[in-house]
C-alpha cells in the first residue's frame, strides 16, 4: 500500500497536503510505513504560506515517520518547502524521522526541503538532491533545534544567500556520517554555521567539498 498525496493546494495559508495549526495541543502523528504501508510519497503540493507539503506548527506534540518522499513540493512565500516543523519551545516537539528524500522542492524563504525550528528530534537519513530557497537550500536548522542526523547525501541544492545545502543556525545539530556533493550558495558553498560550535560533525565519515563550508571554526568533530 503507498500513501500519496499528489497536487494539493493550500492558497491562503500553510501546509499544501497537510496542516496543523499552532493552537493545538498534545497532537501526535503518526506516517509510518510498516508492514502494510510501503512508502508515503508527497508530490506537487503547494503552499502559499509555509510548508509545501507539511506544515506542523504546535504548543507541544509528537511527529514520527518511517519514511517520506518529498517531489517538487512548493512554499510559495515562506519557509520549508516540503517540510515545516516548529514548536513555541523546542522541548515541546518531538521528532522521530527514519528516511527523506527530497528532490526538487523550493522555498521562497529558508529551507527548500525541511524547515527545522525549535524541536527536538532524530533523522536516520536525509537524500536530498535539486531543492532551492533564499538560505538552506536542502535544509535550514535554528532556533534552538536539537536535532542528531544519521546520514546525509545530495547535491545541486542551491541557496541564494547562505548555505547551498543546509544552513545550521542552533548550538545542537549533530551529523554522524554521509557525503555531499556539489551544492551552492552565493558564495559557492555547502554549509552555512552560523552558531559558535554549532555542528558537532564526524568529519571521518561525513565528506564534502574542500572549502565547502563557512564559518569551519564552528563545526566540533566528533569521533565514534
């Protein structure tokens, strides 16, 4: 069985397929492929606000998946184009996330994929390839995010400021393996850090290109 959500349109507000809104309290969802469900697939949403695909924005709750499949989903004047997960306080989100890909999605502002603000959470692995937006153009982390990453691959996401693949703006992001290729930002590079000490990174298993990331200083390598 495939769950998709295909060409879905939300004209006056956030969240293209799905959206829930900051009033609510003690949401979980749940989008996991088990046994019977075999992948969940968001393909040509749109959003004029926030959140092509997904807009989850709570006082406090739960978010888990076992796999998403991003398509050329589109936030149209905001933030994250395919993904947007926010909490009035990061302790108040949880986030359990096994596999994205995202291919093709874009924002007019931060995060042409995901949108990671203000939460709590783990990603096993994040593929993603072609996506764009003003920073972040795969991914944009901030606002005291804590936030530890399996894996993560792509190229050719593209950020007309800063960050050509993820623009990482909070004091906890933890990388633990991976390779990027060529993505580009105004300046021509991969990683934006913004924070002092922001990535914790293994730089034994994750790879990018030489001089691919600004603010170096920033990143504390990990060894495991």
């Amino acid at each position: 069985i495939e769950n998709e959500a295909t060409g879905n349109s939300n004209y006056s507000g956030n969240g293209g397929a799905i959206s829930i809104k900051k009033d609510s309290t003690n949401v979980k969802i749940e989008i996991n492929a088990g046994t019977q469900i075999t992948e969940n697939t968001f393909t040509g949403n749109k959003a004029s606000r926030a959140g092509g695909a997904i807009f989850f924005y709570l006082s406090e709750g739960e978010f888990s998946a076992n796999q998403l499949t991003f398509t050329n989903n589109v936030a149209t004047s905001n933030y994250g184009g395919a993904l947007y997960l926010r909490a009035t306080d990061s302790s108040l989100l949880t986030a359990d996330i096994g596999t994205i890909v995202a291919n093709g999605n874009k924002a007019s502002g931060n995060g042409g994929a995901l949108y990671l603000y203000k939460m709590t959470g783990s990603i096993d692995s994040v593929t993603a390839s072609n996506n764009s937006a003003n920073n972040g153009g795969a991914m944009y982390i901030a606002g005291s995010a804590v936030i530890e990453f399996g894996e993560l691959y792509g190229s050719g996401n593209t950020a007309a400021t800063n960050g050509g693949y993820a623009y990482i703006g909070t004091s906890k992001t933890t990388i633990h393996s991976g390779e990027i290729g060529e993505n580009d930002d105004a300046t021509g590079l991969e990683l934006h850090v913004s924070v002092s000490k922001a990535a914790k990174i293994n730089l034994s298993k994750f790879t990018f290109p030489d001089g691919g990331v600004n603010n170096a200083s920033y990143i504390e390598n990990i060894a495991e």
